[in-house]
C-alpha cells in the first residue's frame, strides 16, 4: 500500500487526545443509601466492571476513528502495475485499432470493430482533458501522425472503417514507438487492441522500448467461422485459343465446422463458365479443378465465388491472363533457312514467323519476338551474344542447334556470358535418345500414353554436352550412352534449349522424327512470357512489362474495368523491362487494366490479402505466454473484466484507491463511539 500524500501520516499523532481524555475523564459518583450494606457492595463491583468496558470500547472507536480519518487524508491506494509514472508530467497516449478484414467478425457485444472503438473511446475516458492522444490504424494515414485532444481523438474514432490493409504487431508498436519518441517529454503509453490473430502477432519481432509502457487488449469473437478461397493456378501455363485448360483453386475451411456440397462458380469476362461443389471437413483445405475451353483471344477477365458468412471479403477471387492469336518466332541461320523451322512455324497462322541471316541482323527488333532460334551458325558474335543475354534475362527464350563447323572459342564465349553448358569435342559415334523427362513442361502433356518401346530418334554424331554440377540444368532428351541431347537452362527471367546435334539430316533423324513438332511447337508456346495471374493488395508486388515500348515519354496508367478509378504507377526501367509499382494505391480488389499511350496493354486483377482470412487468434493466456517468453517487461494485457475498462485503466494509472473505504469505517466507528455513549449500560 502506498499513499498520495504521506505527509497526512503525521495526523496519527491524533491518537494521543482520544488516550489523554480516557485517562483524566474522572466521572463524579452520586450516593445512594441503602438498608443494607450487603446490596451496596454487589451493585458497585457490577457497576465498576461495566463501566470500564465501555470506556474501553468508547476509547477504541475514537482511536479507530481517528486512524481511518487520517489515512483517508493521505489518499491510500495498492498499485497495479509497473508502471513507473510521473503525476506532474502530462501522458501521451497512442492508440491503435485493429481495421482488418477479421475484425468483421461477430462477438457477443456486435462486430469486433465496433467493441474495439468502444474500447478506445472508453480508454481515452480514463484520462485528463489535458492529456495527447494519437490514433493508429492499419492504413498508416498521414492524419493519424499527430496528436490531438481527447474530443479530437473520440471523433476521429467514430471514422474508423474496416480496411483491406493488414499489418503485423511488430510494426504497429514500432509505428507507435516512433511517434511517441518524437513527442514532447510525457508518460508515453501505448494500446494495442486487435484479435490478435495468429498470422500478425509475431512478438519475437518486437524490439521493447523501456520508455513505453504497452497494453494488450484483446477483443474475441464468439464464433471463428469462415471459408475462402486461397489461390488459383492454372495446370499449364499456356493459353492458346479453342484449348481446354484446367483452372485449380485451393479453398481452406478455417472453421469448427465441416461443410458439404458448397457451390463454387467461375466467370470468365463475366459469363459463368463453370460450377463445381466441393466438401471440406473442419481446419482443412481442398484443391477444386474446374475445366473450361479458351473460346476467344485477348485478355482473360475471370473470377471464382463462394458464398459464406459473416467474413465475405474472401468469398470472390480474381485472375487475369491473355490469350495470344500468335506467337512471334525468330530463325537466325548462317547460309540458308532451315526447312524443317519454316515448314512448322511458316505454314502456321499461330505464329508470326521470321527468318533473318546472321550476317544482316537488326538487334533492335529482338524485343519483338518470343523465341529466337540459333540455326547451324559456325560462330556467335560478341554482339550477337549481349544481345541475346538481354534478350534472356528480359523473360525471352532461345533454342540453339549448334552449327555444323562451329568455332569453339566463340561458341565457349557465348557459354560463359551465359552461364550455359560447353560443348566438348564431335562424337562420331552412332547412339539414339534413350530417356525422355515426362515431367518437364515440354512434355508433360504431350503422349496421352507412354509404349514401352517408344520409338525415339537416332543420333549419327553429335557434340557432347558437358555436364556442370554448379549449373541448373534440366535435362529434356538423354542419349543411351548418357549424353545429354536436349537440355534446357534459365538464363535471367528466361530460359535456353541447348541441342547437342545442328538440324541436319546426316546427323541425326530428329528433324524428321514425330516428337520434332510437339517439342519445337512446345518451346514456342512456352516461351510466351507469362505476367503474374494476380496481385495482393498491401504487398506491394512488381508488375513486369517484359518488352520495352518505343516512346521518349514512359506513360503509363491502371485503370479499374468501369474507368472510375486510375492511378500513375512508379515506373523503374530495368534494361528493356520495365517494373511497375502500385505503391499501395489500388486499395478494393477486382479487375484493372494497364494502359500504355491510351492503348490496354493488359490485364491485372488485384486481391485482398488472405493473411486475415484464418480468425485463429491469440487468448489471454497466449499473449501473457507471449509476453513472458519474449521478455517484453514494459507490457501487459488488460483482459475482460466485470469492471468497466475505463475503471481498469484508472485502477493501472492511480492504484486501487482505498480514501473512500477509509471514509466509510472512520464514520462507523465515530457513529459507533456515538451508539455506546447514549445507549451502553452504565
């Protein structure tokens, strides 16, 4: 117990006039005459022994009386905390309120957000109009970095809406810890109040700031119940127009119950495309496949749906991808055109077919293009090889048949520049593919079913290809005596086939072999670069435009579908890429454009981030764990209690005070001195 003002202990001197007056209060007995001497002496020693006992009792309420009087002056309280505050030094308080999506969720007082502004308006009560007091949401807004008075601050509450922006505890206290470092010299306090969900409480990033004492104020929902939608993935990431492709989505029940036969719809540029129903059991997930055929080109607008409640944020995800009409394919030979390349990508509409000499190359035009092919050439010029290096690291791919004479030195300068495989001496020595890599993309879907005596191509001579261990390579085709015919290896954002024979007859039969036009259409298909199927909002990811666009001015704009939203991203070149930020502008999810001189260059489709989607959280028993385990002495939880929490902050700031009750016995026992004097027996 200590005491506001312990210099009222002095008043227990007081004590010695209620003793004094005990001791000198000498009472005047009147006679009285009796027959008999007998009933005179019983009648005194009685008299006598009911006499002193009141006196004792009147005695010891005036001292009590006094004593209690006395410590209700001195203002006794037990403190609560460790809090080591300073009365004349006003108090700057930092609040922040959890606006994520989770706090949507139902307690029993309503929904999260509104007991959370509760709280904060019931906490701000608890101190003087005199005190500072700052907000702190997720959104980080500039209003929210100053303080302001009480009445400012309740206002200011009353705005607070539920927001898609999520943010781990760790950076809110830091945010927090920052603005109070700045201000004035105060007792700089900190609330936290929020669910505490699982995914955002990462204390052990908590750096403890001695001169801030922090509260945790856990609000709960009654009931944690929600279904969403995680992420989507395409099975193959080629789209080509009239193709059936596979739509993968993975649904997480992060709920106490299971469900069953729950409708899940895809739309595609909104017409519903696809329905399936799926059955997920409790704290589990489900992958659900949805089939669907590409019936037009362009850019792909699609959405999935489910319905569930309360949480509805996460219920609706959106993609976007483009089909491409045609594929821009590049043949660079040394004397004259491969007929094979010409017959497979000439005669098709599918691509856009190029053929160019070595010798009279325009380097400019390479961006143009998907794949480059290196056909036969006998050597590969310095300028030819940092051209291709830019080419690759800028998402494209390029396929190399080694030339019939190649000039080692230049084909060794091209393998170094690009981190590739090196050619060893020719090998005369007759072999035939033996193995092929079913599970790379160039063949996964290829051979509806595998004999167990394939036919595969002969080799007649070839140049080996010498294996590097410190290099990904990832071998597609392997000769019987273990030499690699066909590998590929990824070269900054795109990727290299290196072929271990030049397209000629008399080394091998593989241009005129049928697995020739799946592997080379494949190649082609896959080297269309594929941007991301979406983005998350908060995250702040990297939108990349893989190829340059010819203007002095780089403008470019995201516009949501209806046009009544737009935005300049930051635009940071990167050689012939550029990386398109959004900076944390885009803050509703759904479909967007990406515009370029007024033209739609593509689509982009944005998401809420699902960090807030699992309504796991920490209890009150978790975060005093949390608390312990860390080590973070200036914090506490204030948990709920009968008591108002404003009453508890005051109980935390000023102690249990104990004035009143102090008050309450002085006066019982003055009214009991009073109830001896007129009614006791003498």
């Amino acid at each position: 117990m200590e005491f506001v003002n312990p210099l009222f202990l002095f008043g227990l001197f007081a004590i010695a006039i209620p003793v004094i007056v005990h001791l000198f209060n000498f009472r005047k007995f009147q006679k009285v005459y009796f027959t008999n001497v007998k009933f005179i002496e019983e009648l005194k020693q009685q008299t006598q022994k009911q006499s002193q006992l009141k006196h004792l009792l009147v005695l010891l309420s005036r001292i009590l009386a006094v004593i209690f009087l006395v410590l209700a002056f001195a203002q006794p309280y037990i403190p609560v905390s460790k809090n080591d505050t300073k009365k004349e030094v006003r108090n700057a308080i930092s609040i922040y309120i959890d606006n994520s999506f989770s706090m949507e969720a139902q307690s029993t007082e309503g929904m999260l957000l509104d007991e959370a502004r509760q709280k904060a308006r019931e906490i701000a009560s608890a101190y003087k109009n005199s005190d500072q007091f700052q907000l702190l949401t997720n959104d980080f807004e500039g209003k929210h970095q100053r303080f302001v008075s009480r009445d400012e601050f309740i206002e200011m509450v009353d705005e607070v809406g539920v927001s898609s922006v999520t943010q781990k505890i760790s950076d809110v206290f830091k945010r927090q810890s920052d603005l109070l470092k700045g201000n004035m010299p105060s007792n700089n306090v900190a609330y936290l109040i929020s669910d505490f969900q699982e995914e955002i409480s990462d204390f052990s990033n908590i750096s403890p700031d001695t001169s801030i004492m922090a509260y945790l104020v856990p609000v709960e929902a009654s009931k944690i119940d929600n279904l969403y939608i995680d992420s989507v993935w395409f099975e193959s990431p080629v789209h080509r127009i009239n193709q059936l492709v596979y739509l993968n989505c993975r649904i997480v029940n992060a709920s106490e119950n299971d469900f069953e036969k729950i409708p899940v719809k895809l739309l595609i540029n909104d017409q519903q495309r696809a329905i399936a129903s799926f059955d997920v059991k409790s704290g589990e997930d489900v992958v659900v496949t949805m089939p669907y055929t590409n019936n037009e080109d362009g850019i792909q607008n699609g959405r999935l749906e489910i319905t569930d409640y309360p949480i509805t944020y996460d219920d609706v995800f959106y993609f976007a991808y483009e089909v491409k009409s045609e594929i821009p394919v590049l043949s660079i030979y040394q004397l004259k055109e491969s007929p094979y390349l010409k017959s497979l990508f000439g005669e098709d509409s599918a691509f856009i077919y190029q053929s160019e000499s070595g010798s009279r190359l325009n380097y400019a035009s390479f961006n143009r293009f998907d794949l480059i092919i290196l056909d036969n050439l006998n050597n590969i010029s310095s300028g030819l090889t940092q051209e291709l290096l830019r080419f690759a690291e800028n998402g494209g791919t390029i396929a190399l048949f080694p030339g019939i004479d190649q000039d080692i030195t230049t084909y060794h300068e091209f393998a170094l520049a690009l981190k590739l495989p090196t050619y060893n001496g020719l090998d005369t020595f007759q072999t035939r593919v033996e193995q092929i890599n079913f599970q790379s993309k160039v063949f996964d879907d290829v051979f509806e079913s595998i004999p167990e005596n394939i036919d595969l191509p002969v080799v007649f001579r070839h140049y080996p290809i010498y294996r590097q261990t410190r290099l990904m390579v990832d071998v597609l085709l392997e000769m019987l005596d273990g030499d690699i015919f066909l590998c590929t290896i990824p070269v900054g954002r795109g990727k290299l086939y290196l072929f271990a024979t030049p397209l000629d007859a008399e080394w091998t039969n593989f241009p005129k072999h049928a697995i020739f036009v799946p592997t080379m259409y494949k190649m082609a298909l896959l080297s269309n670069p594929v941007p991301g199927l979406y983005y998350t909002i908060g995250e702040d990811e990297k939108i990349t435009v893989d190829r340059i666009f010819e203007s002095g001015d780089q403008i470019f704009k995201i516009r949501d579908i209806g046009g009544s939203f737009e935005i300049i991203p930051e635009i940071q070149p990167d050689n012939a890429q550029l990386s398109i930020f959004t900076r944390n502008q885009i803050l509703n999810d759904g479909h967007f454009e990406l515009i370029f001189d007024g033209q739609v260059i593509s689509g982009v489709a944005f998401n809420y981030n699902r960090l807030e989607s699992d309504l796991s959280h920490r209890s009150k028993s978790d975060l005093e764990n949390d608390v312990m385990e860390f080590e973070l002495q200036n914090f506490a939880v204030i948990a709920p209690t009968e008591k108002s929490l404003s009453g508890v902050i005051r109980d935390i700031n000023q102690g249990i005070q104990l004035w009143k009750l102090f008050v309450i016995l002085a006066l019982l026992f003055l009214l009991a001195e009073v109830l001896l004097i007129r009614f006791a027996k003498h």
